[in-house]
C-alpha cells in the first residue's frame, strides 16, 4: 500500500524550504550594492560615540527595500561589534499602526518584560531613552510601511525620536530609518521628507529581469538540491515575474515550480524542474498578461507556421535562437506543403510575434566576444497548449 505521506520530508528538490520563505534573510543582498553604499553613506558617523543617522526608504512592491534594512541592521552591529554597541529594532506599522502602539514595540523588543500599561508617550519615551543609555548603548529604529502609522497618528513620532537627546546630556542616542512606497509617502507627508532631511532619501526602482534573475539564482543555490535546476529555469522564471519588477513574485513563481516539481516525483520521474513546472504554475498564481490562447487567431498562416515551429522546441527548451526558428519552420512549412518565405519575412514575423507578447526575446554576447545571439522564449504561454491550438486553425488557413 503506498503511504500518501511519504512525500513528506521527502524533499526530491527541495533541501532547505526556509530560503523559499519571503522572510528568509540572505547572507548577501544581490546586485544592490549602489543603493547599500547610499544607504551606509547616511549612517557613516555611526563609529563615533555621538553618531546617529536617519533615512528614508522609498520603492515599488518588491524591490527589496525591507530586506536591504534588515541586512543593513544586521551587517552593522557586526561591523562595528568592537567600537560601539548597536541595538536595532525593525517595527512593521501596518501591524503597530499608532504611534503610542510603536513606540510600546520598541521597548518590549529592547525589553520584554517592561511594563507599558497606563504610562503616556513622554514616559515611554524617556523609559526608552534610559534603557538605551543604560547600556551604552545606540539604537536603530526602522519603521517599515511607515505610512500606516502617520496615517493614522501623523508624523509626531518621528520628531520625538529624532529629538530624543534634547535637554538631556549626550546624544547620538537613535538612529532612524523609515520605509514606505513612494506614492503612499508622497501623497501622504512631504512634510516627512523634509523633517528626515531630504537629501537622506534614497528611492529604490523596480527590479530589471537580471535583478530578478540574480536573486532567483540565489535562492535556488541555497533551497534546492544541486542538479535540479538549471540557469535557463532560472532565466524563464525571471522573465516570468519581470513585468512587475516584483523580486516576491519570482520567488512565489520558483517556489510554485518546486512545488509542482516535487508533486510529480516518483521513482522514474527527472529530478529537475522542468518548463511545464513553471508554465504549470500560472493557473496556481494570478497573472496579469492575459494568456488566452485565442490571440493565435489573428494570426496570418505563414507567422502561425512560424509560431507552430517555436511552440515545437519551446514545448522542452526554456530558449532557442532565430536559427533554431528557422531550421524547425522549414521542417513545419514541409509538414504543411508550403512554400518557405525568406529570412527578412521570418525576422519581421518574429518581431511581430514578440510585439503581440507571445514570446520575449534577449540578445546576449556570446561568451567568446565576436557575436550576438538573441535567445526567444515564451514566457507568457505553454507552447503545448498554443501549439495544439495552432495545428487546428492552419489547415483552415491555409486553404484561402
Ligand atoms: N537584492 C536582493 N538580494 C536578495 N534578495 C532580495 C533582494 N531584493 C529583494 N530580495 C528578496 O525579495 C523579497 C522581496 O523583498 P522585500 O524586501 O520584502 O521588498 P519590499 O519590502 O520592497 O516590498 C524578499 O524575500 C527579499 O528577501
Ligand atoms: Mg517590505
């Protein structure tokens, strides 16, 4: 009798699930080292004993601007473990969405057992200030998704804590970095921006296909078993998630494949992801291109025989290049008793094609420098299913 809960633990492809995890904090940030070294340069005074620094943090959905904080926080305790002793807290505000609710954050996570109840804002912040002074101590506050908080109990909180050390002996007690999308602080606070300094902001763009490639790749090398996954699963995935220059959503989408990957092992099964793994994956994550087939139909019968011929070595290759099209229509325009039209004409379909987003295409150096290749993939659509599509319109077509 097979036991349905053997999968589990299993792990074919899977090794380390943990780095699938939004959460997961990696060792390293990739490919963000500019914004990293905007982001140091505002807290460069921190190895000074009366140094603090503020910043705020803006960006799209997904661009990495809570895990480029976490890490900042983490590498600089680290850094500066012999000169000063850094403490930081890290507040969500869209679960501590007032002030007075941060604030009680702060110093429950500095100090679990300090008791919040009844005390005001002034207290509390004075309570802050003694405990962190009491070890010597510097703390750095990021307030994530800060517009829920100033939504709700406006910018307050920000000048106490930024002027914390007034009318008290020493300073440098708090750093401050506040973090939101930019329309949402934009819309809300310019206000902010000025109380933060606004040479102090540092705005985060959207991730390109190679941001998002890099970081697939870095997950990927650190969950799942060496061998499953190749660089052009890698790349397909990103080009997958590109469109919303969401680093989350390539993650979900790797996450998915895995998943899909790991649901159809058995004892002769590859053990590798494979393109259906990832095409499979668009009915369990919204899309926003839409992927109906029924865009083929407009199609003139030689761009189908051509798109016929990609969906023929896409159905099992991530990529292929303009002469793999070629060669494969030739073989299609055989099958079908067609006259070939010239290398311009294809190139021109192609590009159509591309135009109509039913496939992408990148050019690369090749590695040895003298030429360029584009590599044509589809990305939006599972060449299986265009493909069947296709072979039931074209002798129709081809009639006419
Ligand atoms: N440069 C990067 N290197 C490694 N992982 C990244 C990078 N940027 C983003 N990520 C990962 O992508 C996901 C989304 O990033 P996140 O910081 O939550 O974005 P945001 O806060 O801007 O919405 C997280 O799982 C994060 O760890
Ligand atoms: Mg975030």
């Amino acid at each position: 009798m097979s036991n349905y809960l053997d999968r589990i633990g299993a792990g074919f492809v899977l090794a380390n699930p943990e780095g699938l995890d939004f959460d997961f904090m990696p060792d390293e940030l990739v490919g963000r080292d500019d914004i990293q070294n905007q982001l140091a340069s505002k807290f460069s005074t921190l190895s000074h004993p009366d140094g603090a620094g503020r910043a705020v943090i803006t960006g799209p959905v997904g661009s990495g601007k809570t895990v480029l904080a976490g890490t900042f926080c983490r590498d600089i305790q680290r850094h500066l473990a012999n000169k000063r002793q850094i403490k930081t807290v890290q507040i969500n505000c869209r679960n501590a969405s007032t002030s007075m609710r941060v604030v009680q954050r702060i110093l429950h996570k500095l100090d679990p057992g300090h008791p919040d109840r009844g005390l005001s804002m002034g207290e509390l912040l004075i309570s802050l200030r003694k405990l962190i002074r009491r070890d010597s101590a510097h703390l750095i506050v990021v307030l994530d998704e800060v517009d829920h908080m100033l939504r709700r109990s406006g910018d307050d909180l920000l000048y106490q804590l930024l002027r914390i050390d007034e009318d008290q002996s020493g300073k440098g007690t708090i750093s401050l970095i506040i973090i939101s999308q930019e329309q949402v602080l934009d819309l809300l606070e310019t206000a902010v921006l000025s109380r933060m300094g606004s040479t102090n902001h540092i705005k985060i763009p959207p991730y390109t296909v190679e941001g998002i490639e890099k970081i697939i790749q870095q997950r990927a090398e650190y969950s799942l078993v060496t061998g499953t996954y190749s660089p052009k699963i890698i790349r397909l995935i990103a080009e997958k998630a590109a469109a919303t220059g969401d680093a989350r959503r390539g993650i979900e989408l790797l996450s998915a494949a895995v998943e899909r990957c790991e649901y159809r092992q058995d004892s002769h099964s590859v053990r590798e992801i494979l393109i259906e793994d990832i095409h499979e994956a668009n009915d369990s994550v919204a899309f926003n291109i839409g992927t109906k087939l029924e865009v083929v139909d407009i199609l003139s019968a030689h761009q189908m025989l051509v798109l016929l011929a990609m969906c023929r070595r896409l159905k099992t290759e991530a990529t292929m290049t303009m002469g793999d099209v070629e060669s494969l229509y030739a073989v299609v325009c055989e099958e079908y008793e067609q006259k070939q039209k010239s290398h311009t004409t294809i190139w021109k379909y192609v590009k159509y094609l591309e135009q109509e987003q039913l496939i992408d295409s990148k050019v690369a150096t090749v590695s040895d420098g003298r030429g360029r290749t584009t590599h044509l993939s589809m990305p939006h659509h599972l060449p299986a299913d265009l493909s069947s599509r296709l072979e039931l319109l074209l002798p129709k077509r081809l009639q006419r």
